[in-house]
C-alpha cells in the first residue's frame, strides 16, 4: 500500500529537466561556429562600394544582408527563451534526423522567404566591421548559452505537425539562416556589375 501511494506521488512530480545531451551540445556549436567562420570571412575585407552595392533594386545589399543576419541572431535567441516559457509537451518524440534536416531547410533558397519586421535591415552598419563586431557580440552570447545551458530544450515547441520545431532545433536554426544569408552574399559577388574593389 505504502509503495503504490510512493509511485503515484512520484508521476505526480513534474518531469526533470532534460539538458541537451553531448552530442547535441556539439552539434550545436559545431554548426554556430561553422556558420559564424563563413559569415565573418564572407564581410572580411570589403570596400564602401562592395558593401553597399545591390544587385537589383529589388535586391538587397552585403550591407543589408549583414544586419539582417546580426539582427536574426538574437530574434531567433530570443524566440528560443519565450519557448521555454511555454507549457512541456511531455510526449515529444525526439528525431536527431530533424535536427540536420532543419539546417538543410533552412539553407536552401529556392523559395524566398519572409522576415519579421523586428529584423529588416534599416542601415545601422555603415561598415562591414560595424556589422561584424554586432554580430560576434550576438553570436558569443549564443555560444554560451549553448555551451553552458542547463534547460530543457526539446520539450518546449513551436507550431504542430511536421513544422513544429523545438527550442533545441531553433537554436540550429540560427547556423542554418546564416549560411543561406552567406549564400546570398555569394550571389550578391557574382553579379556582373560587383566592383572590383
């Protein structure tokens, strides 16, 4: 009798805190400072005309590009934390597969996406320096919370169905719109009429 009244007190207890295992931990970081490399390398070294041409009018500019990517870190950070505010989905069925599907996703630019206004870029940079040293203040801070975060990270959803994504997944998704911005930074040096310097 006591034993049963023990076992029911206990599922009563709310479930623990699950930190991210080790390897998601290193997966993450892996991923937000592969991302960060190419960003940054991407920026490195650009003339005022380099920085602020665009492609089409309406294309944006490195510039832009840059402090829309700066900005999204922390939108994306942020929107993280609110989703740890949320009540636990306790029956969360966990799928490292998505994991890496999400950077995939993510990347690909085939269909063009939207932005939340919070995260249009309005001009703040005025060098590529400016726009890096932003961005590296906002990506350090990611990276410790990744590395040092304690939270319960994969039971806190976003949206249902095939598109929900964990908190986890969102911090992934913060290295995957870096590298679709830095291909876009690509595209951008590959117009015909780029200055050479």
């Amino acid at each position: 009798m006591k034993y049963s009244s023990f076992l029911l007190a206990l599922a009563a207890l709310p479930l623990a805190a699950q930190p991210m295992t080790q390897y998601e931990r290193d997966f993450a970081l892996s991923s937000l400072h592969a991302s960060r490399k190419v960003f940054l390398d991407s920026i490195t070294g650009l003339s005022a005309a380099q920085w602020k041409f665009r492609p089409g009018l309406d294309r944006w500019s490195i510039a832009e590009v840059a402090e829309h990517v700066a900005l999204t870190e922390e939108f994306l950070t942020d929107y993280a934390q609110r989703l740890l505010k949320t009540p636990a989905v306790k029956d969360r069925k966990v799928d490292p597969a998505a994991d890496a599907s999400i950077l995939t996703r993510v990347q690909d630019r085939t269909d063009k996406a939207t932005h939340p206004p919070e995260t249009a870029p309005t001009g703040r940079y005025a060098t590529p320096e400016a726009a890096a040293a932003a961005f590296k203040e906002r990506r350090d801070r990611t990276l410790d919370y990744v590395r040092t975060s304690r939270d319960d990270l994969r039971f806190h959803v976003s949206g249902t169905g095939p598109e929900a994504m964990d908190a986890y997944q969102m911090l992934l998704m913060i290295a995957g719109h870096t590298d679709r911005h830095v291909a876009q930074i690509n595209e951008v040096k590959a117009s015909p009429k780029y200055p050479k310097n």
